[in-house]
C-alpha cells in the first residue's frame, strides 16, 4: 500500500536506535526533580507497559460492545490513549498528519508524521508502524483528493483485514475529504468520540498511579507558584512559574490560560494577561495541566496576593465557594446518576452570582465525559449515566456577584471508589495558604 514505511528506514543506524530506545523521552522517564518528590511522599509509580496494554484492551472491548470492524483515531488524545506515544500533540490538533487505527482482532497500526516512526518503539503491542498519509490542503495541496483516496483505502484495507466483516468502522474526527474519502471505499462510519470516552472514562490501576504523580507534580508547582506571587508581577510572569515548574516535573502543557487577578477575576474566562497584580487583589486560577504520564491535573485555587486583606466582596465570594465545593463533593459515590448529581447539588443562587459552566465533569488525559450541567441547563443540554469505581471527577465552583466584585474559582479532582470517594487533592482551600492538609 502507498506510504508504508518500515521502522527506521535503515536498522542499524545508530541515531534512529538511539533515538528509539534509551534516548526516547517515554523511555528515559520523568528524571529529577519529580521522582525524588514522588518518592517523598510516597509513591508508586505506573507499569507503563501495563497500562499500554489495559488502554489497548478497552479500547477493543468498546470496539466489540459496538459491533465494529475498528476504529481510526486523529484526535491526539485518543492517539496518545490507545499508542502511548506522544508526538507533537498541540501542532496535530490542527494538522491531521498522524493517525491510529485499532482492529476488532487487537490490531493497533500508527500512521505517523514522516520521519517519526522510531517514536513509538517503546510500545511493543503497537502492530504496525506506517508513514501517515497528509491529504490536508497544507500538506497536500491541489493534491489533496489523490492523498485522500490512498488514506482511504489503506484504512479500508485494515478495517477488512482485522475486522468483523460488518465494514462498519468509528471515527472520532476528520475533514469533509477524509470522510468523504471513507465513504468512497463502501465503509459505514460511526461516532468514534462516543466509543473512546466510553472507553477511557475508568481508570484503570497504573493510570491512577500515573494520575497520582500528576497531581503531586502540580501541587509542588502551585505551591512554587504561590511563593513566588508578588504585587506588581503580570498575571502572565505568575502563570509562568507555573508553566516552568510542571514542565521540570514531566508535564505535557495546559490546555488554557486561566489565571486571572483583582477585577479582571469577573466574569470568570479571562484569560491571563500583562495586568499588573496589586496587592490585595485576589489571583484566581485553574490549572487544565496534562502533566506527567500524559495525565491530567485539573484543579483551581484563589489566593489574596500581597499583605493588604481581600475585599470582603472577594471573601464572602470566596465562602461560598468552599461551602459549594464541600458540599457537592460528598455527593460523589458509585452509581449516583448525572440528574440526581445536577438536582442535588448546591451552588449560590444564580441570579445573584455568575457561575462556572458545569457541577462537575470527567478528567483522564484531559477533560472528559461526563459533563454535569446545572439544574437551569438540564433541559437543553443535560445528560444521564452513572458514575463507577475508577472514574475520576472534578468539583467545580466559581462565584462571582453580578453586582461586581472579585471572583473565586476553586475546583478538586476526586477518584470515585468501591464504596465512595477519594479527594485526590487535599490541599487548602485558604485566600492566604497552600498546602497538602493533615
């Protein structure tokens, strides 16, 4: 088939095998200072090679739930899920240059960026590794139907070879040409989104692990953070400790810029900026860090930046806050439903105060399913399903008066157990500490 590249065009040379094995990133692993500070506080750290396989096994199980012949992933989350090997993820969300397809039968096929087949060789279930087809107008240009067609069958090639025979086959995103090309070969396609949620929204034992060191991670961050905070910094020199030290600890990126201070804290989704931090003014933030083991973090605090006290607008926002996040977490067990979470939590009344977007939603790699509204929304965009032992979740809380004001943004991560919950960041919810609690 067109584009088939072997694994290192040439196997004996001595930079691709580098490359390939003990001067790859996966293989090398997090380095100091993070496997120190994990050690500390007592950590174990993921079976990688474990959790390649469990990823890979869900993934097939979902397949065979749905009556597929595979699946063919581009969005580099479900890439990295069910490959474990990142590449350049933030460039491929806008360039469709690298793609996965996963078989009925267990067959896992990378098609990676030209050149980059070696990043991968550390994951011994993936299949096959093939040069991936660019049919996107940049990478292919007035060429683009020619490349699409030959993606297109290479993938229907698989789907026959390492399916069921149904030719029905997910995909969890492309472009009109890329379906369209799909189409062409005689395939059905389905929602592939749906299957690798619900493929990735329990957690399994190492990936808790992984998420574990994650977390410690941004706790040493946030606290470096919050030591370095100044009246007189930028919101943007603030976030930037934060950047700095998650990324010294085996972190990826964060997915926002949130982090704003004093009144550009209302309304919340400001995104940080050259504002200049006064002292007393409150710095509200929210982490969205895909951190180490490509797992995610997702947690938010407000401090009072400064000697001079907050306002009481910003303290009376900010006991709201706590009690709204105290309150709903103890509502986390398994088999609680999405309605009865969205009905029986509790939150300030929305007339009064702006409010975040959600109660509560799934994180694993990133934000993931499920997405729980607020009672107001439930009729237009609401949802039901149940939560389970291994998923993770996080309790959302945003209050900031309509009337004005300095906002707060508080949020914890919780892992939901055999017979309830587990915070899974304890640290202190104070405008003047940050610290793990007793």
């Amino acid at each position: 088939m067109p584009g088939h590249r072997a694994l290192g065009d040439d196997p004996d040379d001595p930079l691709v095998r580098r490359a390939a094995t003990v001067g790859h990133r996966m293989v090398m692993g997090p380095g100091e200072p993070a496997l120190s500070e994990w050690a500390a506080a007592g950590l174990e750290l993921p079976d990688e090679q474990a959790m390649m396989r469990d990823r890979l096994d869900r993934t097939v199980a979902q397949l065979a739930a749905d009556g597929l012949d595979g699946i063919l992933l581009f969005d580099p989350m479900n890439v990295m899920y069910v490959t474990y090997a990142p590449n350049m993820q933030v460039w491929l969300l806008h360039n469709q240059a690298r793609y996965a397809f996963v078989g009925a039968d267990g067959t896992l096929v990378l098609f990676d960026y030209p050149g980059c087949e070696f990043l991968s060789a550390h994951n011994p279930f993936v299949s096959e590794r093939r040069t991936a087809q660019g049919f996107t107008y940049f990478l292919a240009g007035d060429r683009a139907d020619e490349h699409a067609k030959g993606f297109a069958q290479e993938v229907a090639d698989l789907a026959r070879t390492h399916g069921g025979g149904t030719r029905r086959i997910a995909v969890d995103s492309s472009t009109t040409l890329g379906i369209t090309s799909l189409l062409g070969e005689g395939l059905e396609l389905v929602d592939g989104t749906r299957v690798m949620e619900e493929a990735r929204k329990v957690k399994g034992p190492d990936e808790v692990k992984a998420m574990r060191c994650s977390v410690q991670g941004t706790l040493t961050s946030s606290r470096l953070m919050f030591e370095a905070m100044r009246p007189g910094m930028t919101e943007n020199q603030i976030w930037g400790v934060l950047w700095a030290e998650m990324l010294a600890r085996h972190g990826e990126w964060m997915e926002c810029r949130l982090l704003a201070a004093g009144p550009r804290t209302n309304p919340w989704f400001q995104e940080c900026s050259s504002y200049q931090v006064a002292d007393g003014d409150v710095v509200a933030f929210d982490t969205d860090l895909v951190g180490a083991y490509g797992m995610m973090t997702d947690i938010s605090r407000t401090w009072v930046c400064g000697d001079a006290p907050p306002t009481p607008e910003a303290r009376h926002a900010h006991e709201l806050a706590v009690e709204q996040l105290a309150r709903n977490i103890e509502l986390l067990e398994p088999g609680a439903t999405f309605h009865d979470l969205t009905h029986r939590a509790w939150f300030p009344p929305e007339e009064e105060y702006r409010h975040y977007s959600c109660l509560f939603h799934g994180v694993g790699q990133c934000d993931e399913y499920p997405s729980i509204v607020f009672p107001s929304a439930w009729e237009a965009s609401g949802y039901d399903g149940v939560l389970e032992p291994g998923m993770v979740v996080t309790v959302e809380a945003y209050v900031g008066a309509r009337s004005g004001g300095q906002g707060v943004k508080l949020e914890d991560q919780v892992l939901i157990t055999e017979d309830g919950y587990e915070n899974l960041s304890p640290w202190t919810l104070d405008l003047d500490r940050f610290e793990p609690l007793a």
